[in-house]
C-alpha cells in the first residue's frame, strides 16, 4: 500500500514539474512546452499500463473463481483387434515356425483430460483403443525359432488430439510366440 501512496505522490510532483512557467522567455516556454509534451506523452503511457495491469489482474480474477477450466474423465475401453490384421499376424508366425499365443487382455483403464466442455461431452464412440497387430508381422520373420519369444504390442489410444491421456494402467499386450516342435512352458 505504501507503495502505491509513493506512487501517486512521485506521480502529482511529475505533473506540477511540467507546467511552463509564465515569466519565462519565450524560447524557454517553448522548450518547456516541448518537455511537457514529452512527459505528459510518457505520463499517459505510464497510466496505461497500470490501467491494463489491473484489468489483466480482474480478469484473471474471474477466470480463477469461476472454476477449473479442465477436467478428466475415466474410460475403460475394450481393445479392439482388426481380425485381418490378426490372421496375417497369426498366419506370418506359423511360416515362422511360432504358435501364437496371445495375452487375453479384453479392457484398458486410463483418464482423458482436457478442456472441461469437451472432455464432458466425450462418449465412448469418440475413442478407439487398439493394437496394431501388422506392424510386427515383419519383426517375426527376424526371430530365430528355437526358442520361445515375446513380442510386447502397444495398446493405440485414438482420442482427439486435444486431450492428455493419462494413467493407463497397462500400455502393452504379451504375445508369446511359442516354436511349433515345443509347447509353451
């Protein structure tokens, strides 16, 4: 507060300096009118911005008490598999020499955040939740197959662009690939 009283006093003694004095010359009133103009430009600059300091400070004010603008919301969604995609998959690791067995994960848990409207207004239809079986059917062509292995396939959450995903309880699916002469241990 004391502060703002230094202010407004360093304020009123900036404006009384500027004021031209009668008894001058005229070449010095002229200069001084030059210098007022100057200060007076100055002092309206200077109330400008602490005018558009303080409606910053109400406006952000209003935003601040009206309530969080983002918000999470909870989905547990099935994985989805394309079958084609899966029969290629399946059909590539038996060329391989592998039996496919996959990980019986059916559901994903995870969070969306983002603005408080649309993350409300989501449903179940604006998300899918997959895994992109094709992208590792050139993986089992490099694989030796005297051994058991283990491919880790991501779980794909499309949702808009807009929004976190957070807290997914389990981003990958194990799919053993077991060689076909020996069973799975």
């Amino acid at each position: 507060m004391g502060k703002i009283i230094l202010f407004i006093n360093s304020f009123k003694a900036f404006l009384k300096s500027n004021k031209a004095n009668a008894e001058t010359s005229e070449i010095d009133r002229n200069n001084a009118d030059d210098y007022a103009v100057e200060k007076k430009s100055t002092a309206f600059y200077v109330v400008s911005i602490i005018i558009s300091v303080l409606g910053a400070v109400a406006i952000w004010l209003v935003a601040v008490t009206n309530g969080p603008a983002v918000s999470e919301k909870s989905f547990t969604m099935p994985i989805q598999i394309n079958e084609e995609a899966k029969g290629s998959f399946i059909s590539a690791a038996e060329q391989s020499g592998f039996n496919v067995v996959m990980e019986e994960k059916s559901t994903v848990s995870f969070y969306l955040e983002g603005r408080k409207k649309v993350v409300n207004d989501l449903t179940v239809d604006d998300i899918y939740v997959y895994i992109d079986l094709g992208k590792y059917i050139d993986a089992i062509n490099t694989l030796p197959n005297d051994k058991e292995q283990v491919i880790a396939a991501e779980i794909i959450i499309d949702a808009p662009i807009y929004l976190n995903i957070s807290d997914v309880s389990k981003i990958e699916v194990a799919i053993k690939l077991v060689p076909i002469n020996k069973t799975s241990e």
